[in-house]
C-alpha cells in the first residue's frame, strides 16, 4: 500500500517536471522581470502566459486601473521600478515624452520569432512597443427590448437618442442609455470619440494650438448632452465598471462600452436572461459621417529604459513568448481581439472588427494630447450640467490647455 | 479668564527648547525642506518642448506625426535640469490667479454678477470657493455638535457612558474614504437614501450626485459628520476638568442650566474651543477624501484636488502648477488661521 503511494508521488513528481520542461523554449536563465499593467482579464491572461515561460528568471506583476499615475514616476526612478509596462496608444506618449523606454528592433530580431509585422509600433522606424490586442468602444444593445417595441438596431448616434426615446417613452426604462460619462479621465474620452465622429481636427495642423471651440465641437456637446439626458442622472459619477452594473442589472437597454469589457457582460455571472439578450454591434457614427464616432486602441508592452539589459532581454523573452502564442490566442479567443497570428475572431469581437472594417481612427498619438484630454475632462461637465453654454465650455478647455501646454513647454 | 496650560508656567524656556528639540528637527527634516523644495519647484516650468515630425506605424496603419525630439531635449534637460525659470508666471496664469484673465472681465463685463459669474468659471477660484464655503460650514458645525454631544455624554450615568462614547467616535474611526464611499452607495439614485428622497420628493429625476447644489451639501454633512468626533472627544476631556464648586454655587444662586453652560463652563474651557477651530480649520482646508470618495469631481473641486489633479489625473505631470496650488494653499491656511493666531499670542503676552 505505502509502496504504491510512494510509487504515484513519484510519478506526479516525473510528471511535473517534465510538465515544466515543456516551457524551457524560453530557457531564460536569469535577470528580473517586473510589469506594470492595466487590470482586465485579456490582460492578466497575457501575463500568466508570459509567466509560464520565466525559467529561473524573478517574476513580479502590478495589475492596477490605476496604471496611469504609477507609469511615469515608477519609470522615471533609475534603475527603474518595473522593468516592463503594458502600455497603450494614450499611455505610450508620455513614456515616448520623456524618454522612459527603449527601441527593441535589436530583441525583436533576436528573439521575436512568431511577432507579427503589423504587431509592431514603429515611430521614426524605431520599434517602440509590440501590440497584442485591440480595443474601441461600441454599442451593446438588449434585442429583446429593441425587439418587442419594434426598434432597428441604431448604426447613428441620431438613432441611438431616437431609441432611446422610444424605449423611455414605453415605459419600460426610465434611463435607457448609458456610456462612461464619469468627469475626468472617461468624459474627455466620450468626447474625444464624438468629436472625431463629427470629422474635428484637436489642433491646428502642425502646431500645438488648440482649434476645437468650433461647429463641430458644439454638435458634439449637444449630442453628448442629448445621451446624458437619457442616462441615469448620476452619470457623471459612472465609469465603465458602473455603467456594466447597471446593464447587468436590466436598466440599461443601449450602451457605448469598451470591447475588453464584452467578456464579463457575457459570462455566466448575472441574469441569464440579461445575458443572453446582450447583442454587439459596432460603433456608431454621427452627424452624417461615414467614419464612427470611436477611436482604435492597441494594447502592447513596452521595455523601460533605465533597467539593465540583462533584466529588458529576460523581460522581452518572456513579453514575446506571450506576444505571439497561438495557444493562449485560441483558448482566450473570447477575451480580447488578438492581433497575435491564429487568432479567430468570435461573435464578442464584432465591436472592433466593425470599428476597423468603418475605418475607424486610432486615438491620437500626439505629445500634447494628454494635457488635452485632461482639460476636456474637467472643463465641460458644467455644460453637461445646464450651467454653460457650449461655446463657453469649449473656450474654457482651450484656454484651459493652454495654460498646461505653456507650463510644459509645448507653447 | 482661562486657566493657563501648567506646562507652559513651569517650563522655563531653556527646558523647553531641549523637549522641543527633536521634534523641531524631525518638522525641520520632513516638513520644512519638502515646503521650501515645493516653493522652488514653483518658479520653474518645462523648458520648450523640441517636436519632430516622424512617421509612425501600429496596427491600424502608418501616419506622419509629431514627437518630442529626445536628443536635443535631453541636452536641454542635462544644462538645466530644473526646467525653465518662470517666476511667478505659473502663480498668475489662467489656471491659477488668473490676473490677466482677470482684468479682462473687469474691462468687457457689463455687470457685477457677471463678472463674478466669470471669476468663479476659472479653476482656482472655483476650488477655493468650495473650499472657504466647506471651511465656513463645517467648521462651526463640528464646534456646535461635538460641544452638544459632550455636555449630554456628560450629564448620562456613567454605566452606559463607555458604549455612548464609543459609538459617539465610530465616525472618526472610519477611514475617510469607507466613510464617504459608503455614504455615496446610501445616496445612489437607487440606494436607500437616494430612492427614499425620489419617492418622498415625488421627482424620479432627483440626484444627489448630478446637482452640484445637493452635491456641495452632502460633502458638506459628511464633514460635520466625520470631523464632530474630535471636537466631542477634545470638550469632553475638557469637561472633566471644570470645577465642582462654582457650578454648584451657581445652582444655590438659582442659575439656570444654559447660565451654568455660558458664565462658567464655556469661559473655563475656551482655551481648548481655540485649539479645535485651530485644527479644524486647518483639516478643513484641505479637504480632500470625500471629493475622491463622492466622485464629485464633476461638481466640487477644492485647492487639494486640484493639486491631486495636477499631479496624477492627466498622462503628462504638471509639477510647476501642483507647487503653485500648494503654496497658495499653505498662504491659504496661514490667512484663516492668522485672526486666531493673533489673538492666542496677545492673551499669552498679557497672561506673562
């Protein structure tokens, strides 16, 4: 009896050390790893993958929402706190800005087999970050009450607000519509996306002047205080986690969420009625415009700059094992849109399928776009409010920025 | 007419400057350079960003675009790592003291209200005024409440006192942000104070959280709320120490309980009501928590949020302004405290 015990422990024993050969490809033999990323499940899926492959290599991780306000300072410090940051097109800007990361064409031709070309952000023809996943906002609707009070499915924001009327005036929902219209950081973020919908121009071309106290920019207020009126009143205080919640509770029968967040609404935590009743589709456009009133995300890493080479090779090894594994691509399909090679895109990827299929713009990589997108956040809530005319609110945001652009020198 | 400190009287100055010694060193150390840090820091800006066009290529497709041009930046920054000389041009621009802006609707208003209408749009003045507007309300509040609450905590039988007292500082207890937090859930439009007031007030539209007027308000109980707690603990020491005799001397003369109250129990620890406004004040002024717990940042900014603001909601870090809006804040806190301040030094000056 003992014998035969004996006789299984060693054999698991065997078995997982064998198990654990199976990631020596990597056979990474030293150095530190330590990353800093964003916390949604793709996310955490591309790690723990990357995870597998550390050989004997020091493994940490930060997943944190607030990643944004660790990145520069953490990357600033020399030798540098994390040794990798899963970045963003918004988040690359500010390490680009002050020279936080390192050009990886050299790893990448060493130990980039599997990374695709189209995974690679080039900037002045330098590789500066390798992507995985896309991302965009679109709209989610519930076809069960599209469907009983006879309401197409909205392809036009102009459409959502006349649905959304429809859906209040029925009775059935008070406040159909919801998006994160949080003040601050998920506000600017709806309008960034609405006014590129309307064909606006941020900056005067070539410079760093703001030029958006214009037409477009007052169309795009209006609307987003159109949608505003047919939300919950407190949507000033929703992020995308609470407008989720409030989807998943049945208040919400139209929604413009991001596509990373698709997993969550439809797995089977919840109402199974709900669930089941969740339909994507692509993101709207406005106004008459043929591209969608959205903007395109890509999720990659990035190497920080003032680590040492041995723990960025041992980094960038187990960041790429990742980066191109068919395996974790097929069993995550669900997860994320993959820009990883053998990805099949299923039915929880229609958002950004559509979103690239309507020519959707990428979020803009300029230096002084992050001071914009700050004063954006805080400068036309008192519009939302009643409290400000449009052309007031969008004066205040650019003199608003101005004065930061000044202070940072971009002035 | 107050009593005066024993410490103070019997501490000759030399003794004194010994016992204060590390104390003052460790302030010296960890508030005092960090201060004088931060005010340097203020008259400095970004040297001018260097930008070069580039092309730049990701997964939707390659686009010509601008980048900060790191090798001349980099050389820039090694001259001059402090940034570029600004005097107090952070101080006076739009998103602080706002003088040009300023001067400009004084010249092209028709009306007072309008100007003021104008003035309080500008970030700073907007902060400051929910600050002064939270400082003004909360402040006399807390010294009314938790002064309410000893005198009654004082006058129950001593058997429940302890679970009374215990309950009564539940709310100091509680870290400022559960606090706030779960206060926020309470007024959700579909929490148990939120639905409660729709249905009461008959409006299915009413939100706490969505107007700034019923926003400003709740922040402003939560203070009370959280900062009463101290105030009660501080007078209820204080309590203890009044004098038997007078008040009972007081009741032989036929005095009434508010005249007990206002002719010997005030009078004798007023000294202490001085050092609560002093530190309430102060806390209030740089109200913070329940800005970030009540996501009312939509509605009310105070000066420490807008130093918050500065420092981490926005990608690029703006440390020239953070410094400024933290001065001012200090300059701020010395001013309100200042009338205190004074009167605390004369009554020393005529007690020597």
């Amino acid at each position: 009896m003992r014998e035969t015990n004996m006789k299984k422990i060693l054999i698991s024993l065997l078995f997982l050390l064998f198990g654990t050969s199976a990631y020596a490809d990597c056979n990474i033999k030293s150095g530190s790893i330590n990353i800093l990323a964003n916390d949604f499940p793709a996310l955490r899926t591309f790690v723990e993958t990357a995870k597998g492959c550390k050989g004997s290599a020091d493994f940490k991780v930060t997943h944190s929402s607030e990643h944004n306000k660790i990145a520069v300072p953490a990357l600033t410090a020399n030798p540098s706190e994390f040794s990798a940051r899963i970045a963003a097109n918004s988040s690359i800007v500010p390490l680009m800005n002050q020279d936080l990361i390192r050009p990886l064409d050299d790893l990448v031709k060493k130990y980039g087999k599997g990374i695709q070309d189209s995974q690679l952000i080039t900037i002045d023809g330098k590789i500066m970050a390798v992507a995985f996943m896309a991302n965009t906002q679109h709209l989610y609707y519930r076809e069960d009450v599209l469907k009983e009070l006879g309401i197409a499915v909205p392809k036009t924001y102009e459409e959502v607000v006349a649905a959304s009327e429809k859906i209040r005036a029925s009775g059935k929902m008070q406040y159909p519509y919801a998006a994160a219209y949080k003040a601050g950081w998920n506000l600017a973020e709806e309008f960034v996306n609405m006014y590129i919908g309307h064909g606006g121009e941020f900056f005067k071309a070539g410079t760093a002047q703001p030029s958006i106290n214009n037409a477009k920019g007052v169309a795009t207020l209006n609307m987003l205080k159109k949608l505003a009126g047919l939300s919950n009143p407190d949507y000033l205080t929703h992020d995308s986690e609470a407008i989720k919640v409030e989807w998943e509770s049945g208040n919400v029968a139209l929604m413009t969420l991001w596509a990373s967040r698709s997993g969550t609404l439809l797995d089977d935590d919840g109402d199974a009625k709900i669930t089941a009743a969740t339909k994507l589709t692509g993101p709207a456009t406005v106004a008459g415009g043929n591209i969608p009133a959205a903007t395109l995300w890509w999720d990659g890493f990035t190497l920080a700059k003032n680590r040492s080479d041995a723990d960025a090779e041992a980094t960038f090894r187990a960041l790429a094992h990742a980066a191109a594994n068919k395996k974790m691509v097929a069993d995550a399909a669900d997860q994320a849109v993959w820009l990883i090679e053998g990805f099949k895109p299923g039915p929880k990827s229609i958002g950004v399928i559509e979103a690239v299929k309507m020519k959707a713009k990428p979020y803009p990589m300029l230096p002084q776009m992050g001071l914009m997108h700050g004063a954006l956040g805080s400068e036309i809530v008192e519009f939302l409010q009643g409290k400000e005319s449009a052309e007031q609110a969008l004066k205040d945001v650019e003199a608003a920025y101005m004065s930061k652009a000044k202070e940072q020198g971009f002035l | 007419m107050g009593i005066k400190s024993p410490l103070i009287t019997l501490m000759p100055n030399k003794t004194f400057f010994w016992f204060f010694l590390p104390t003052g060193l460790a302030m010296i150390l960890f508030i005092g350079l960090p201060i004088i840090s931060t005010g340097i820091q203020s008259f400095y800006a970004q040297h001018d960003q260097v930008v070069k066009e580039v092309k730049k290529c990701d997964p939707f497709g390659c686009t010509v675009s601008i980048v900060v041009d790191q090798e001349k930046t980099s050389k820039i920054r090694e001259e001059k790592p402090l940034g570029k000389f600004n005097g107090f041009g952070t101080y006076v621009d739009r998103n602080h003291l706002a003088i040009e802006e300023i001067g400009k609707f004084w010249n092209e208003t028709n009306s007072f209200g309008e100007f003021v209408d104008q003035v309080t749009n500008l970030p700073f003045y907007k902060a400051l005024i929910f600050t002064l507007t939270y400082c003004l309300f909360v402040t006399p509040n807390v010294l009314l409440l938790g002064f309410i609450i000893a005198l009654s905590l004082n006058a129950v039988t001593r058997r429940i006192r302890g679970p009374l007292i215990f309950g009564t500082i539940l709310p100091m207890i509680v870290t400022p942000l559960v606090g706030s937090l779960v206060l926020f859930w309470m007024i959700d439009a579909e929490g148990i104070i939120g639905a409660n007031l729709q249905m009461l007030m008959d409006d299915p539209y009413l939100s706490l959280k969505s107007s700034k007027t019923l926003t400003w308000i709740t922040i402003i109980i939560y203070g009370i709320w959280h900062h009463s707690p101290f105030a009660f603990v501080v007078f209820y020491a204080a309590l203890q120490t009044v004098p038997q005799e007078p008040v009972e001397a007081a009741i032989i003369d036929g005095a009434s309980r508010w005249q007990r109250v206002r002719h010997i129990v005030l009078p004798h620890i007023y000294p202490v009501v001085t050092f609560v406004a002093l530190i309430s004040l102060m806390d209030n002024f740089r109200v913070f928590e329940p800005i970030i717990g009540f996501s009312a940042e939509g509605s009310a900014q105070s000066l420490s949020w807008l130093i918050y603001d500065n420092l981490v909601n926005e990608e690029v870090i703006l440390f020239g302004s953070a410094a400024a809006t933290s001065m001012m804040t200090i300059v701020g806190i010395a001013i309100l405290l200042a009338p205190v301040l004074i009167r605390t030094w004369k009554e020393f000056r005529t007690a020597r």
